[in-house]
C-alpha cells in the first residue's frame, strides 16, 4: 500500500451530494465494478429525476457513490458502489449506513433493492445490514443472451 493510500485511510470520509461534474469520476469506477455497468446517461438521468445521488470522498478523491431513489414512503436503493482500490475497509457499509439514514430522514418506512445472486460482495453486506430476501424477479438482468435473476431484498426501516 502507496502512503498516500495509508495517509487517506486515516481521513475522515466525507458524504456529498454528486454533481455532473463528478461524472468522470463516477464512471471510471464503474466501468471497472460491474461487469454490466450503468451508463453515463443513467447517472445524468438519476440527477435530472431528482434522484438522491451522494458522493463518499477521502481527502477529496471520489472513491464511491449512491443513488437512492425515496417516493411515496419507499427508498429503492439503486447503485452503490466502491472503488476497487478502496474496497475491504468498512467504506460500503458507511456508504450504506449514509443512505439508511437518508432514507429515515425522508421517512421512508422500507428499503428495496435487487442484487445480482452471483454478486457476493453486495449480499453479504446487505444481509450485514440487515437486509432480508423477500424474492426474486426472473430475467431482470438482460445480460446478453443470458439473462441474470435479482434477488429482491428488504429493509425494514419504522
Ligand atoms: C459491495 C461493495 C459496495 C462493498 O463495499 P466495501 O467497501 O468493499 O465493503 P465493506 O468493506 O464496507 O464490507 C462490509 C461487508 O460487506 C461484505 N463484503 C464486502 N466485500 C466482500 C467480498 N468481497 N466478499 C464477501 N463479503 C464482502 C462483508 O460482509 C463485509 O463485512 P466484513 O468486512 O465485516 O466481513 C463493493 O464490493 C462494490 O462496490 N462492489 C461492486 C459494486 C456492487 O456490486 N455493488 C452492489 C450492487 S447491488
């Protein structure tokens, strides 16, 4: 490990609204976490909708990010995702733990959201959370010619 990668693990991280600007960044993370990423259009669609997109930064460098759409008393969390360089060390879980908190601040009274089964990582961590699978959704990622199943998982935030 660089000492400028330990000298940032001492850093506070800090949470950010994102902007378009952070785009760039946002998609050269992207790129490299999903073997199906989003697209830049995904992002700047979530901004336009007034999607609750954040930012988590350490000492000003864009390592992660989430977007959490809240309506009508629900928070489906749409994308969180960590740097590859920056994962293993408690950042998803605060990034995660950030976006529960918004979501109780905008009183909704569940959290939605749908995991790829193969994606280790993000059950693990939700089931860490708390999250609990209340189904599946058959084909709800259309990878090319072979689509994947999501496992729906819930919490609970009254
Ligand atoms: C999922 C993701 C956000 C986790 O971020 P992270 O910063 O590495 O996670 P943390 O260090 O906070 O770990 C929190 C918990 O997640 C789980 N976890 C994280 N990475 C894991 C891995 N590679 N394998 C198994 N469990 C893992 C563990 O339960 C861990 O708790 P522990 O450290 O006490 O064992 C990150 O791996 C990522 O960005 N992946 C690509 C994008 C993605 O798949 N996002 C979720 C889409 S639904």
């Amino acid at each position: 490990m660089g000492a400028r990668m330990s000298a940032l693990l001492r850093a506070a991280p800090q949470f950010r609204r994102m902007v378009a600007a952070d785009l760039d960044a946002v998609m050269a993370i992207e790129n490299v976490v999903y073997p199906h990423p989003w697209t830049r259009g995904n992002f700047s669609d979530s901004l336009k909708e007034g999607y609750h997109c954040w930012a988590l930064e350490l000492g000003g460098e864009l390592i992660g990010y989430s977007v959490v759409a809240i309506a009508a008393g629900e928070a489906h969390l749409l994308n969180l995702s960590i740097a590859t360089a920056w994962q293993r060390h408690g950042y998803g879980r605060k990034l995660l733990e950030f976006v529960i908190g918004l979501a109780r601040d905008f009183r909704a009274g569940n959290m939605y959201l749908e995991v790829r089964p193969s994606n280790e990582a993000g059950r693990c961590l939700y089931a860490g959370a708390k999250f609990r699978e209340i189904g599946r959704r058959r084909g709800y990622y259309p990878d090319q010619g072979k689509p994947e199943d999501a496992v729906v998982m819930e919490l609970e935030l009254a």
